[in-house]
C-alpha cells in the first residue's frame, strides 16, 4: 500500500513564546484558548483531544527550517525545530537576527491519504484517507553527461476528489477543496510503502504544480534539489 504526506501550512493558535535565548515555543491548532483566559491566572490553553504530525516550520512562507531529532538538537541547532508529538507543542531555534516579533512564522501539518482499498486506516494516531487513485509514478531522472544537474526524482500522485456532506451546512464539498484556498505550491510530500504494519520511506519530494477538477486533484512533485 502506498502512503502519502501532504504538508498543510497554518499559524500557530498564539504568538511564539520566548523560553531561552532565540528559543520559542508555539502551540498547534489542537490547542484552544480557555473561555476565561482573560481573567484567570496560569493556563490559558487547553487541549482539543485531537493529534497532528508537525512536518514543517517556515518563516516568511519560504524558509524553511530544519526538524530536529530532540529538544536538546534543536537548542544546538539555529534554524531548527523541534515537534513534541505527546504534547502537539513546537519548539523553533530562530536564525539570531530574526525573531517572532518581526517575522511571520507557520507550521506545517500532514494529511494523510492511501491507496487502500478497504477504506480509511490509522497508523498510530494518524488517520490516511482512501484517496490515491493511482500509484504515485516515481522516476529517477536521468544524468546528462557533462551537466552540473544532479540526478533527481520526479513524480506525480492523482487523488480522489469526491463529495461529502459539510459537518456544518451539510451542502457537498470535494474531500480536497481546501486545496482552492490554500497554497501548498512548494510543501513538502512524504511518500511511503505500507507494509506489515511498518512505514518504508520511498521519496520526499516538493509540489511544483497543483491541477483540481470537481473530481480529482493532481499533484506533481519534483526532487528538491532542483528546487
């Protein structure tokens, strides 16, 4: 089964929070301010129930930083972050001239989708929804002889689109339509063989072209290096 990571972007519910020297701490969307922030000392968040895989941080929509194994590389390491899956909190090493204050940062969350034929699966906490409709086509692009150009994967990926009832108004939506609001030209695709309960990593990749029909959404994806 192939398994697919789709980058998502969105802010962090407050500002970044300094701990140490260039060191800030932010909260996902899973956190939700408490009805009586205003007036009650301590905490002013509270959990959602609900779990993200934090793939990503980026200041100014196109740097993007390092993921850092531990909370301790991240202190090592400027430009880095540091995701605590248990507490769904993230922890960014800023460059030493740029700070919250004066720079915007966001973070990026996975969607999960597969290839499944039995319908939606969760792996972990994690749910991957039935959407691939072929396998990705991974390539591995051929050297030219005599060329700087690096070798290099490419690919593409074609997903389901279909319809589902809005929780709210309960009028049909695509299952992908959030892609015509938000730009994910650029994020990163993590892609997976799903075998014997164990996620084999095959390529991680970038979108460099987004095509979304009533039907399907197409992603094509190319290699970072030739970013």
């Amino acid at each position: 089964m192939v398994i697919a990571e789709i980058v998502r972007n969105t802010y962090f519910v407050s500002s970044l929070t300094p701990i140490a020297p260039f060191i800030w701490t932010g909260y996902t969307h899973n956190y939700e301010f408490m009805p009586d922030w205003e007036a009650t000392l301590g905490d002013i968040f509270t959990r959602t129930g609900q779990k993200d895989k934090v793939m990503q941080v980026t200041r100014g929509s196109l740097n993007k930083y390092i993921q850092a194994s531990s909370y301790n590389d991240c202190i090592a390491q400027e430009m880095s972050f540091y995701f605590d899956e248990t507490l769904q909190q993230v922890y960014i090493h800023t460059e030493h001239e740029y700070c919250p204050v004066t720079s915007a940062y966001d973070y990026g969350y996975s969607f999960g989708v597969c290839s499944s034929m039995q319908g939606v699966i969760y792996i972990g906490d994690y749910e991957y929804l039935p959407l691939i409709k072929s396998i990705p086509d991974i390539e591995q692009e051929a050297d030219v002889t005599g060329s700087s150009q690096p070798t290099g994967m490419t690919g593409s990926i074609l997903l389901d689109n279909h319809s589902i009832p809005d929780q709210i108004t309960q009028l049909p939506r695509g299952e992908l339509d959030f892609l015509l609001e938000e730009s994910v030209y650029g994020n990163d695709v993590f892609i997976y063989d799903y075998e014997d309960s164990v996620l084999i990593p095959v390529a991680c990749l970038y979108i460099d072209d987004v095509e979304h029909t009533l039907e399907e959404v197409s992603l094509d994806l190319q290699d970072k290096r030739f970013a």
